[in-house]
C-alpha cells in the first residue's frame, strides 16, 4: 500500500509541476548543467517536477560510471556518483523520453581500460559532455588525458568533481593540464573547487565559512585558463555563494563569462527550504550585481559553452 508519506510528497510534486507548467512560458529560462536520474532512489516523476517547479527550461543530466569493485570506485562505495544514481544508458533513455527540456552526458570509470571507448560511443550518439568524473585518481593521471583528448576531439566539456583525497587529486596541479589541453573545456566542482576561491583555504576543510580573501587556485585557474568554467551546484557551490556576500558580487563580476548554474539537488518538490537548487538560483539574483551577470550565470553561458540553438 502507498504511505501516506509517499502519497503527500507526489501530490505536492503535482502541483509543482502544475504551478510550474502556468507560468513557464512568461519565465526567463534556466539551463541546469548538473542533475542525475535515480538521486538517491528519486524517481523520474519527481526529478521532472523538481525541475519544472525551479522553472528550468533545459536540464543535463550526468551518469555515473559502470558500477564495479576498484580502488578508484572506493571498492564500491562510490559506485552511482556514491548517491545511487543512474548510467549513461539512463540518463540516454531518460533525455530520449523528454527531448524538448533534457539533455544527456556520457561516463565512465576514469581508469578503466575500456573507459574512452565506452564513453566515445555514447558522444557518437550526441551525449553532450563528459561526466560526471567522480572517481578517486590524479586529476593529472594518464587515463584521465585519454578523457580530456577526448572531450577535445568531440568539442564537449568534461565535467569534474574535486575532493579532498577522495576525487580526482592533485587540484594543486590542474593547471599543467589545462595548458596541455588548450581545446579542452573543464568544468570545476565541489569542495575542493569552490574552497580554493580562497587564497587562505585549508585543503582539508570540505566546507569552509567566512571571509575569503580573493586571489585562491579556483580564482586564478577561471582568470588565467580560458577553458576553465565554474559549476555553481551543490552544497559547496551555494556555502561559497553564501559565506562571504561582499565576495560573492565581486567573483560574479570578475568570472561573469566562466560561471554555470547547476542544481545537484536531490530534492523532490523544487522549491522550499530543502531545496538547495533553489536557493542557488535566488543567491545568483541576489547577489549578481546587474541584470546581464544574472542571466550569463543562469542562461547564456551554458547556452554558448553547449552551443544549444
């Protein structure tokens, strides 16, 4: 029998997604570069009315790799992104069934023999980015340059998520490789990113607070690279948004070209207080300085750096 908990929380999805679908057409669109299918066990009703209730127009959704025992998946433990969540042959099927709002990335295991041809065969079939990366190797290893060659040669991003001994190490070094690979575009993410917008960030501190002085890894990689671009989700996107205010208007202005707006947000309903995609989307507005920087952050830059029509 459906809980009664089951049962409140799709009915409020329905609405939201009601609600949503009214007012859509007067709204300004929004391109989320970042969501999964199955989000820890999220069914696809709810991600679709998530999605509409935060009035996204266009949504990316990034698959996890195979799932396998190996160090780089912590034995496991980090299979499905470590949150459950789906494959490329998911998120394939999942854009397929709604091809006017959702887009498709393709992935793999970074250092699987198999990994650049696994992936090559789903940007064949018009995956849009690689990632997202989420696995425990050198950001500068080899197999990782097998996957920004790639990404080069098929002219789509490649999506990484930064973690302090955890995911794709050696941030530190990550500008060698955004010199090597010039025709690459990178897409930053997660704590170790969004800490080192700090010149004073304490590497093992996943979520800092207060005041950041400008000048850290993250600010100098989106100054000096032009290939390098900013992931704005998750909860060490909006944290970075939030800590320091004055900052904040100040990182929009100098990165306005390089800043994408993505959710990560698991949440079911769109909106509320547990929904930290949400809250990104009315941190930028308020803390964009002008109306242009908003909408480069939210719409522009994902549409010119994914060459959407």
């Amino acid at each position: 029998m459906t809980s009664r908990r089951t049962f409140l929380t799709t009915g409020l999805s329905a609405l939201a997604a009601r609600s949503s679908a009214q007012t859509s057409s007067a709204a300004e669109p929004i391109i989320d570069i970042h969501q999964h299918t199955h989000y820890h066990d999220r069914l696809d009703e709810h991600l679709l009315a998530h999605q509409k209730a935060m009035g996204i127009t266009t949504t990316i959704i990034l698959p996890g790799g195979t799932w396998m025992d190996r160090p780089s998946t912590h034995n496991g433990k980090s299979n499905g992104l470590a949150a459950r969540c789906g494959t490329t042959q998911d998120a394939f099927n999942f854009a397929k069934a709604h091809p006017d709002a959702y887009l498709w990335g393709a992935n793999e295991v970074t250092d699987l023999d198999t990994a650049p041809e696994e992936i090559e065969k789903w940007l064949k079939q018009g995956a849009c980015i690689i990632g997202e990366q989420k696995f425990k190797v050198e950001c500068d290893s080899s197999e990782s340059q097998k996957l920004y060659e790639l990404a080069a040669a098929y002219n789509v991003p490649i999506l990484l998520h930064f973690q302090h001994q955890t995911y794709n190490l050696g941030y530190e070094r990550l500008h060698t490789m955004l010199a090597k690979f010039p025709k690459t575009n990178f897409i930053g993410h997660a704590q170790v990113f969004w800490g080192n917008i700090d010149k004073n960030h304490d590497q093992k501190v996943n979520y800092p607070k207060g005041k950041i002085t400008p000048g850290g890894l993250t600010d100098r990689y989106l100054a000096d690279y032009p290939n390098m671009f900013a992931d704005m989700s998750a909860g060490s996107g909006l944290l970075a948004l939030t800590r320091d205010e004055e900052h904040t208007t100040a990182f929009f202005d100098r990165h306005q070209d390089k800043i994408l707006y993505g959710s990560d947000c698991a949440d079911h309903l769109g909106r509320g207080p547990g929904c930290q995609g949400a809250a990104t989307i009315a941190a930028i507005r308020k803390f964009a300085s002008n109306k242009t920087v908003e909408r480069k952050i939210l719409f522009e830059n994902s549409k010119k750096l994914f060459r959407l029509a």
